[in-house]
C-alpha cells in the first residue's frame, strides 16, 4: 500500500512507519518541518502542513491508498487557556482540514484511520466501558467528540472511517509509561493518588497492530477501543512496573502533588480513569499480542 501518516515524527506515528515500511508500503509523511522529519526518517516522503491553518497539499495524497490520522497536541501538559485551545483546535480543526482535502480528491483513499482517546468516556471508576458508552463529562471528553465529529465528516465521501479510541499506549520512548521511568528506576515510583483508578493500557505493538489491522480489514469501520483486555488499577500497574524495572514501587503519589503539578483540571483527569474494554476489536478477530500487562511489561524490558 501507499499510506499517508498524520503525526507520523511522534513515537506512535514512528512506530507505525517503521512497521509499514519493514512491510514493504510506501510512507508518507505530513508534518510542520519536513527538513527535521527527513533527518529523523529519510526513508518518508515528507510533505509541509500547518493543520490549523490549511488543508494539507492534494500533492501528497497522489497514489495514496489509506490514511492514518494520529496528528494532536499533547494532551499531558498544564491546561492553561492557550493550551487548551491548542489542544482542541489540533484535533478539531486538524481532523477537519484533513478531511476537506480528501473530499476535494479525484481519486480518494480506500480508508481513513482517525485516531481517537478513550478520554471520550470521561472519569468512570470501576464502571466497565466499552464502544457503546456514551460520552464522560470534562474537557478531555469534549475535545474527543469535537475530534470525532471531525473525522465523520469524512463518512460523506464514501470513504470507510475507522475511529480508534486509544488508551495508555506502552513505549518506552514515550507516552504514559515513558513519563514514569526516571522516578520508578530511581525507586521513587508507586501509585497515583490512592491508585485506584482504572488504567486501560495498550502495548505499542497492539496499538500498531490495532492501526494496521484498521487500515487494511475491509471489515472494520466505525469505533473501536484500541485498549488491551486486560484493564488494572493504577496500583496494580504501578507493582507491576516495579517488578518489571526490579525496584520497588511504595511511593505513593498524592493527589495535590499532581495538582501542583499539572494545574487541578488536568490533575483531576489524572486523579480518574476508565475501564475499557476492546469489544468490538476482539469481536472483528483481532488478535491482542500482549494482552496481560506483566507479559507486555516483561517484553519491554
């Protein structure tokens, strides 16, 4: 296939790209600085996008048999105003832009992969969550539904969309756990504000495969949870990162820490979860490579 990647130079993005190309597909790439894309994956065909501001280029669609969306702001930051903004319109107006150019196409993609979060369900305890929960409460909520609203706009073109709803992918080189290293190595890691909130998690290579799978199964459209089966607590991840790293893990993590951190609104999202399960890609055939956490943790290191 010829694939084009939105968000491709992010660690998700650049295990994607790996995967397609070790494959045999063609790349391409969308990005702000396609001189520092080339310097960092030359094997890319990278083309200039300001998604807030213009469609991306027709150019770089030529060819192109699918599409992979993954383009976004970073979500783990201090929720000020101006971030706040930059985080929706990323995604809202991004998404938006993006389709524009697809329906403007001659020839259009077989399919469009638009990534999603399971940010959409809100803050749900131990409520099990699956692709058929109506949306939680807050502004991670909202932006995920202004996002997919965005991406449906695309269902009027006649290409079949596929919304992956992503949870705390595993990667070392970033992301949720890449974020808990340094503290866990040094023994200074443990549960988050009590640690009973729910994490729903996805190994890097279920995400891809999840985002392959999406890509190329004619089967496949509309929702689905790119999350392992397996949901824990924040406590039992917390263990289980321990004993993967062998240090210990007892070092509580109180909430007004992360507060004082990250601002209240974001430290209230931090302080929550969801428990999601992956109905609908288990019941399409998909099949997890590292479904149990202590499996998928002992892979990674």
């Amino acid at each position: 296939m010829r694939v084009l990647v939105t968000g491709a130079s992010g660690f998700i993005g650049a295990a994607l790209c790996d995967a397609l190309l070790v494959r045999g597909d063609t790349v391409v790439g969308l990005t702000r600085d396609p001189n520092a894309a080339r310097r960092t994956n030359p094997s890319v065909n990278w083309h200039p996008w300001e998604p807030t501001l213009e469609r991306p280029p027709e150019a770089a669609f030529e060819g192109v048999d699918g599409v992979v969306h993954l383009l976004g702001e970073k979500i783990n930051q201090r929720w000020t105003p101006e971030a706040k903004e930059r985080i929706m319109e990323s995604r809202r107006t991004g998404t938006h832009n993006l389709v524009g150019t697809i329906a403007a196409l001659e020839r259009r993609p077989r399919v469009l992969v638009s990534q999603s979060a399971i940010g959409y369900y809100g803050d749900r305890g131990e409520a099990i969550c699956d692709e058929s929960t109506e949306p939680g409460e807050g502004f991670d909520a909202e932006v995920v539904r202004e996002w997919e609203r965005a991406a449906h706009e695309a269902e009027a073109t006649g290409v079949r969309l596929v919304v992956v709803r992503t949870g705390h992918v595993l990667d070392p080189r970033g992301g949720f756990l890449g974020a808990q290293l340094t503290p866990f190595k040094l023994g200074l890691g443990g549960p988050l504000a009590g640690g009973g909130q729910y994490v729903s998690w996805i190994h890097v290579e279920d995400e891809v495969g999840i985002l392959l799978w999406a890509l190329g199964d004619d089967k496949v459209s509309g929702i689905v949870n790119a999350t392992a089966p397996n949901p824990v607590t924040n406590r039992a991840f917390s263990k289980a990162l321990g004993k993967a790293l062998g240090r210990p893990a007892v070092v509580p993590v109180p909430g007004i820490t992360v507060d004082l951190m990250f601002g209240k609104e974001f430290g209230k999202v931090l302080r929550g979860g969801q428990r999601v399960l992956p109905r609908r890609a288990l019941d399409l055939g998909y099949e997890f490579r590292h479904p149990e956490l202590d499996q998928a943790l002992g892979d990674l290191f």
